[in-house]
C-alpha cells in the first residue's frame, strides 16, 4: 500500500516499507501509544517478543516477502519459584 505524505509542501510516497533491510514490520499497544516496530531478521523479531511477554492477539506483523513460521514463542524460565 502507497500513501502519499506532505512534508513541507512536498509530497513523497511513503509505503509500509520504508526500510529496505527492515523486511519485519511488528505493531502493538505499548500502554495508551500505539508502538510500531521494525526488524533485520526473524531472530530479532523472536527476541523482542519474548523481551516483552507478548501474546499473539497483542500484536499485528507485516513482512515484505520474509516467511515467519509459527507465532511469536516465549521461554520457559529455569527460575525456581
């Protein structure tokens, strides 16, 4: 998807990809803000949302042509509770 975008009277397209070696695109609420998030690689992604303790209902991801397998996994903790 192109949308155009006016930046001081000029008009630039701007796509769901602006970064050419970001291809992972991860949207979630972060409290009230809404956090846009953008990954090299699938192992990168995988981290944050372990860091972060998501669920796959808590966040929305779009890629450019990269093949994501399963849904975002947490770690087990080896903490004795």
């Amino acid at each position: 998807m192109v949308i155009n975008s006016v930046i001081g009277g000029v008009t630039k397209p701007v796509s769901d990809f602006p970064y050419e070696n970001f291809p992972i695109k991860l949207t979630h609420k972060d409290g009230k803000d809404k956090k846009i998030c953008w990954f090299q690689c699938v192992e990168h992604y995988q981290k944050y949302i372990n860091r972060h303790k998501l669920k796959p209902n808590d966040f929305e991801v779009i890629t450019n042509n990269v093949e994501i397998v399963g849904k975002g996994t947490r770690r087990k903790s080896n903490k004795k509770r």
